[in-house]
C-alpha cells in the first residue's frame, strides 16, 4: 500500500494546470427496495445524474452508418437531426417499398437506436444482414441494441462478428470489454480493453487504459500494482483525467469500513489542486451516500454547483438529494427552475413525477409523468415502470399491467419490471402469475434476493411451507442480514414443526437485536409447542416489555402458565384482557379454560355460558357445559 500511496503522490503533481476538463455526462437508474415481514414492495426506479471523465458504463453508442449522396437520404438525415423521427421513417419505408437494401435497413435500425426502440432495431439490423450477411454495420449496431436490452451473448456474437472480419474495430473491442466486465468475466474484459490500447489513441486509449485498471482490480485475486499501472498511464496521456486519479485513491483507501475518514481528507486534498472540478465533489458525494448521510452529500453537490450554477446534470441530482432529505418543497423549486430554463427536460419531469408520488399527490404525479412521455415520443422503460407503479397505487389494476407490458416492450430483459408485476400480482392473489413473473425477475438477474423473497411470500400466502423455505433461504444465501427474511423463513419452520430450526433462527436474531417483539413472541411459542413452558414464560415476559398491550402475548403468556399449572396468574392475566374487551371470545373461552383448570368448576361454567351469549354456536363452550353439568348432577345425585 505504500508503493501505492507514492505512485498516487506523484500522478497529482504533473500538469496540475490542466484538471477540470472535458466530462462524459451519464444517467444511470438506482434501483431502491427494502423488505418487510410477510409484505411485498415495489421497486421504484429514480433517475440520477453522475459526471466523470469516464465510467464503468461508457459505451461508444456511435452507430455506424454509410455515407450517401442520395437525396432521400440527405432529407431522412437531416429530419432525424430535426427529431422528425416519423417523417425519416416514411422515407425509408418508401425505399424499401421499392428495393430491398441492407443500407436503408440499417439506417432505419439506426433511427429506432436514437428513439430507444431497441427491439425495432433489431428487427431492422437483422433485415440488413438477411439481404448482406457481411454487413459489419449492422452487426455492430444490432449489438449496441442487444446490450441496451442487457441481452448479453447476443450482443457478444455481434461485436465478434465485427472482429472477425475487422480485427481492428477499435469500438467492438471497447464495448466488448465492457460488456465482459458488466458481466463480471474481468479476464476477458481486460484484454479487449488491452487490445483496444493497442489499436487506438487520445481519449479511446485514456478511457481503455481507466478501465483495463478498472477490470484488474475486479479479479481474484485482485492484480492491484497491475491497476495503478494502468491508471498511470492514463494520467500520463491525459494529465487531468479525474476517474484515474479518484480510482487510485479508491485503491488506496479499500478498507471502507474503517478508511472512510483518511479517504474524505484525500478526497478534501484532491479537491484542493482542483477547486473547480465537479468530479471530485460527486466523490465525495458518494462517500457520504455509502455512509447514508445524505444531508453532508446534498451539501457537498450544492457547493459543486456554487461552481458551475448552470449545469442541469448537476441540479438534476441536487434535486435528487433534496428529495432523499425531505425537503421536498426545495426541491420542486429546484425543478420548476430547471423547467423554467429548459421546459423539455424530461429528468426534471422525471423527478417531479416521483416526488408527487412519494407525497401521494397521485393525479400531479401522472400529470408529470405524461410530460416525459409526451418529451419522450411514447416514453421510456424507466417511465413506464413508474407508471405502473403509480397506476397500482391508484387501483387501476388494468393500467399497471398495461405500463408494465409497454415497459418490457421496450426493454424485453427488465427484471425490475417482471419484479413489480410479480408483487401486483401478489397483491392481487394471482399467485400463480406472482410466482412466474418473480423467477423469470431471478433468470434475468439470479442474485436478485428481493424476487425471492417475494417468491417465498408467494408460497407462504398458498401454505407451500417448503418451497417457501427454500426461497427465503436462497435469499438469505445472497443477502445474509435481512432481519424479516429470517423471521419469515423462522416461521416456516414453526409450520412444519421443525422447531429446534426455528428456535436456532429467533435467538441469533435477538443475540444482534433483543428489541424484535415479533421474535420474542414466536420464540414463545416455539418453546410452548415443544413444552419447554418456563422458556415460552420467559421469552414472552420479554415480549410484553417492548409492547405492554399486545393481546396475543398476553394470551399465550396465560397459556404458558396454564400449563405450568399456576392458575391464578393466568387467571389474573385474562381478567386483565376482559376489561380492556369483555366480549373478546377467544379470551373469554381460556379465562373459563383456566377456571376449570384450577378446579373452579361453578365459575367455568358460568365463564363459558358468557361465552355461548356471545357466540351461541360455539361448539367447545357447548360441550364443556355438558361436561360440567352432567359431572354436577352425578356429584348432586350422589350425595
């Protein structure tokens, strides 16, 4: 780690002139959902903005294309740069009408590339190679389709294909690597990105050079002096490339459970040669965002944007962080004042839509979600899974499922989506769909621990008690400190009578945490089930503690003492209900239980006469008052 800390010492120094440069601007989905016992939540999908001289996601989305003198084409060409996308579709439609050509299918794919029509795209690729199989184009675009729909070994084929006949194409061996490393196979994605090195120069060779570092740090065992090579040598070629510099302090200060302070002041330090650079403060940013302190990250980006008052990216994210905070009248400020400079900003749109949401002002959300459709042309995958969102909350049923399905036509390989349509299934006891819909969410990402624990909830609504132990363990194998998923999968034992199991789970759960009353309770009643009476006494002493007035544990309390024949304190214990609710059966029929217990016959009986006033049909308080009966006309009849 020092040789580390010198190499980054010495790659500051150079050229400290020229920081601040030229950024790539991204927008990339943070996905959010958290868990609850027995209850299902939905994804919500929050657009924010992130500014670097190079990211993991940088793809070249340049599609590639022929050059045409024809004048058909030229007026196509210059209606898409018009956004005139329906009009440059009726004139290719024309050629084709008249001609088939691979080039005219190309163009055409290119057009739906720029609306976001990925699966159109494809199609139209896929005509251009049927008519020229050789088209290294099409191959090459149709694989910048197949990775937007995140459809990866066709995506591969492409950009091999592309290889095969131009082992030169620098872009294929780029977007490769990157496809390689977003699917986490680092060796492969590091020689691309040795290749690209190779073949290419200025920013192509910066950003390879980043990621080539990048990937080594990702392998197992991670080739760390390999990565601060690689870093260097793009800090070498471009002086004031940021990413480089922020990977080597990342490298530098790994530990982040116990390094978060000595990377801040690094982070403080760099910020320091570059006062200016929005980079840095989107790092620090970050840092604080993995320490959940959103109050310091919001702060920091609006000292970013002291320096740079007019970038829309950045009060796009402020706005972001605002609404993470609460503060969600600044924050609509903040975006009716980006829709004020630019009233076609559809993130602002965006954002707005999710903040009317999460207020539950629902008709103003739709309102703001209909603007990015109409920004748009029809919307995105992005919008349409929100809308679904919004839609369930509304009960419009029909229209969730509907938003969704535009969502997946737009992006075939959604496993966010397929998850909220498995929980309004769920929610709408369609549990056989449910189940489909959340293990096609786990094929398209198999670590997905929400969709399999809303797949356990499935199979718990429908008392499949092993296979919703199954999935609930799955789960806890990807996400192990899901404190709910546990009790759940705890409770599943309890079904099935596995209780030792159950037991094991309740106590390492209240070791961490003795405040769970939900554990205490159930830990109760696993030590009645199994007779241990004392323990169950104990574990629901403790449940009362946390919660004074829960009736069930007071019941199963008197239950517990019942059984350890100390009839007066659980006598003592219903009397206590019974005044709270004097028409409470099921309270009513153990205070009278517990009476018979003790050999107080007489008041039993009167106890379970109340009960049969208040529930004439009830079949155990009829035949214990035969019972007592018939027992005191043998003892009157004896005597």
């Amino acid at each position: 780690m020092k040789r580390i800390k010198r190499k980054l010492t010495e790659s500051i120094v150079p050229v400290l002139l020229l920081l601040g440069g030229l950024f790539i601007v991204l927008l990339f989905v943070e996905y959010r959902a958290s868990l609850d016992a027995e209850r299902s939540k939905y994804i919500e999908v929050s657009l924010q903005a992130s500014v670097e001289s190079m990211t993991e996601n940088d793809m070249y989305t340049v599609e590639e294309t022929d050059y045409s003198e024809d004048p058909r084409i030229l007026k196509a060409q210059a209606l898409i740069k018009e956004e005139a996308f329906d009009k440059a579709e009726r004139i290719y439609f024309s050629i084709l009408a008249k001609e088939p050509s691979a080039q005219i299918h190309n163009w055409l794919g290119v057009l739906y590339l720029k609306q976001e029509k990925y699966n159109q795209a494809i199609v139209s690729f896929s005509n251009a190679l049927k008519i020229d199989p050789n088209n290294y184009r099409a191959h090459y675009n149709r694989a910048l389709a197949y990775s937007a729909l995140d459809e990866f070994d066709k995506a591969v084929l492409d950009y091999r294909s592309v290889i095969k006949r131009f082992d030169a194409h620098v872009k294929s061996h780029f977007n490769l690597g990157l496809l390689f490393y977003k699917n986490r196979e680092y060796g492969a994605a590091a020689e691309e990105f040795k290749r690209t090195v190779s073949l290419s120069s200025g920013d192509t060779k910066v950003k390879a050079f980043y990621l080539l570092g990048k990937s080594y740090t990702r392998t197992d065992p991670q080739q760390t002096e390999m990565a601060v090579a690689a870093y260097n040598q793009a800090i070498r070629l471009k002086p004031d490339h940021i990413a480089s510099r922020l990977a080597l302090i990342d490298l530098e200060y790994s530990d982040n459970d116990t390094q978060h302070e000595q990377k801040r002041k690094a982070l403080e330090e760099l910020l320091q040669l570059a006062p200016a650079n929005i980079s840095v403060y989107r790092a620090i940013a970050d840092l604080y965002r993995e320490l959940n302190n959103y109050s310091l990250a919001l702060r920091t980006l609006k000292e970013a944007l002291l320096h740079e008052p007019n970038n829309v990216p950045l009060q796009i994210e402020v706005a972001e962080l605002l609404i993470r905070n609460g503060k969600n009248q600044e924050a609509l400020v903040t975006l009716e004042t980006i829709l004020t400079g630019d009233p076609l900003n559809s993130k602002a749109y965006f954002l707005m839509g999710r903040l009317y949401y999460l207020q539950g002002a629902y008709a103003e959300a739709l309102s703001a979600y209909k603007q990015v459709a109409s920004i748009k042309d029809g919307g995105t995958p992005e919008l349409w899974n929100n809308l679904g969102l919004l839609y369930a909350k509304m009960k419009r049923v029909d229209d969730a499922r509907i938003a969704y399905e535009k969502a997946l036509a737009l992006r075939s390989v959604y496993p966010e989506v397929k998850y909220n349509l498995g929980l309004l299934y769920l929610n709408h006891k369609e549990y056989a769909k449910a189940e489909t819909s959340f293990k096609e969410a786990i094929r398209q990402r198999p670590r997905y621990y929400q969709a399999y624990y809303n797949l356990g909830v499935v199979y718990t609504k429908q008392q499949k008690h092993r296979q919703a132990i199954d999935a609930y363990k799955k789960s806890l194998e990807i996400k192990p400190d899901q404190i709910r998923v546990k009790l759940n999968l705890a409770v599943r034992y309890a079904k099935i009578k596995e209780y030792t199991k159950a037991q094991a789970i309740y106590e390492e759960v209240l070791d961490k945490d003795s405040s769970y009353f939900i554990a205490w309770l159930n830990l109760g009643l696993v030590h009645y089930h199994q007779k241990e009476y004392r323990r169950a006494q104990e574990a629901l002493e403790q449940a009362i503690a946390l919660e004074p007035d829960n009736e069930k544990a007071y019941r199963l309390l008197a239950k517990s003492y019942s059984a350890l024949s100390q009839h007066d304190e659980s006598i003592r214990i219903l009397s206590r209900l019974l005044a709270q609710n004097p028409s409470d059966v099921k309270t009513r029929l153990a205070y009278a239980r517990s009476y018979y217990r003790s050999k107080k016959e007489t008041i039993a009986l009167q106890e379970y006469k109340k009960v049969i006033r208040l529930d004439p049909g009830n079949l155990t308080a009829t035949k214990m008052i035969k019972k007592i009966e018939t027992k005191q006309r043998k003892i009157n009849v004896s005597k």
